[in-house]
C-alpha cells in the first residue's frame, strides 16, 4: 500500500537561494521570485532585466498574486499576462492536480478547501477545484482530474479523501505531518521519489520546458525553484 505521506513527503520543498537571480536567453529573462518576498536584484542585474522588459513585455506566473511585490522592486511595470495561460502541455494534464499541495501555507490551502462544499475532504476538494487549480486545467473536468491524481496517488490518498471534510483531516491530506511547507514547494529538488513527486516535477518540467523553447521575448517572473529546472533542461544555462 502507497501511504499518502510517503508520495507526499518529497512533494514540499525549501525555498533555494536563487531567489532574484536570474537566468538570461537572448532576449529572454527568467526572474526568480520567493513567493511573497519582494526579489532581491543587484543594480546591473535590474537594469539588464529592464531592458528586455521594458522592449519586450513582463509576464506574470500563475494567478499575479507576486505582482504587487515585483512592482516594488521593478517600478509599475505593466504586464502582458500569465505565462501559464499560453503553456501548452505535453503531459497528462491531470498531473497538474499537484497544485493542490503546492505552497499551501502562502495559499492558506487548508483554510481553502475546508471553506468548500460538501462533507467529505473529497467533496471539498472538488467544491474549490477552480480556486487552487492550475491556469492549464482551470476550464477542464475537476472531478475526472483528481480522480485521475489520487488514483496514481494510491489506496491511502483514496481513503483519506474520504473522510469527515473537517479542518484537520484537510490539512493532514494536504500538509503531512512534518511538512509545514514554509511557504515552498517541494523537499528534496530536483530530486524525489514517489508518484506525487513524480507528477509534480514532470509538469513543472513540462512548463519550463514551454518557456525555454516556445516561449516568446519578454521577461517571465516565476517561483524560484524554476531557475534550478531550467538549467537541468539546459544546462548551459548560468543562475545569476
């Protein structure tokens, strides 16, 4: 039997130290952000940053919830959008049900999905779909989607979900014991193991590919933790 906190446990991860650091492609710059902590950018390295921008576009990760905190390092810069939202996906997309688990203390996610309908965590989760899911799977079938997670997940995750959809039987689906997340994503990148882990890393993967070969001339803010895939997608790559 898969124990939920076994697939789960590599799926939280420390915050690494490539927040404001920054890798350059051409015309190309990938800006790390520690999620909800203004970036730290050495004067030369803004400058360069602008200027790609500043000709080129600003593109925010996911839902613009750093948005404020860049503008205080990067002026009121206007961006075009979500780089998320053009991503076109090359794996299963129900791997992107990860999201469920990522961040949850910045996301309040416990709080989250127990403000959702429905009696079970199961009910809640699928009750709250469109406030946690990713941008790729936002406008898809829920309800086929997490079914799809939790049964590669395994029998544990499929009881769990089950039960009583109480504040703390939530927060021991989402945050295993041990794993507070401080505000991060998964222990142990880029390595892991397990079928959350595996999941999780092959569609951050799959986004980071998107940006390094589709994506077109701008600067894309995202999670810190990218930088790190990106190099391992190119490793000739530099972290600056």
């Amino acid at each position: 039997m898969i124990r939920l906190t076994d697939s789960l446990k590599e799926v939280l991860l420390v915050e690494g130290s490539n927040a404001g650091k920054v890798i350059f492609d051409g015309n190309k710059a990938f800006v790390g952000m520690a999620h909800s902590i203004p970036p730290k950018i050495s004067p030369e390295t803004l400058k360069k940053v602008k200027d790609i921008g500043d000709e080129h576009g600003y593109w925010y990760e996911g839902n613009a919830a750093d948005n404020d905190i860049i503008k205080q390092v990067f002026g009121d810069i206007k961006f075009i959008g979500s780089w998320d939202e053009k991503v076109v996906s090359t794996v299963e997309p129900y791997f992107y049900v990860y999201t469920l688990f990522s961040n949850p203390s910045q996301n309040n996610r416990v709080d989250q999905v127990f403000n959702g309908k429905g009696e079970t965590v199961y009910d809640k989760i699928l009750s709250t779909y469109k406030d946690w899911s990713h941008e790729l799977i936002k406008n898809k079938n829920g309800k086929e989607l997490v079914d799809k997670f939790l049964e590669r997940l395994g029998s544990d995750a499929l009881e769990k979900v089950q039960q009583k959809g109480t504040r703390e039987n939530i927060k021991n689906f989402i945050m295993p014991i041990g794993h507070d997340d401080k505000g991060s994503m998964w222990i142990g990148w880029p390595k892991g193991s397990g079928p959350a882990f595996e999941m999780a890393k092959e569609a951050v993967y799959d986004r980071d590919k998107w940006l390094k070969d589709k994506a077109p001339d701008g600067v894309y803010f995202t999670g810190e933790g990218h930088l790190d895939s990106l190099k391992d997608i190119n490793d000739g790559y530099e972290i600056v």
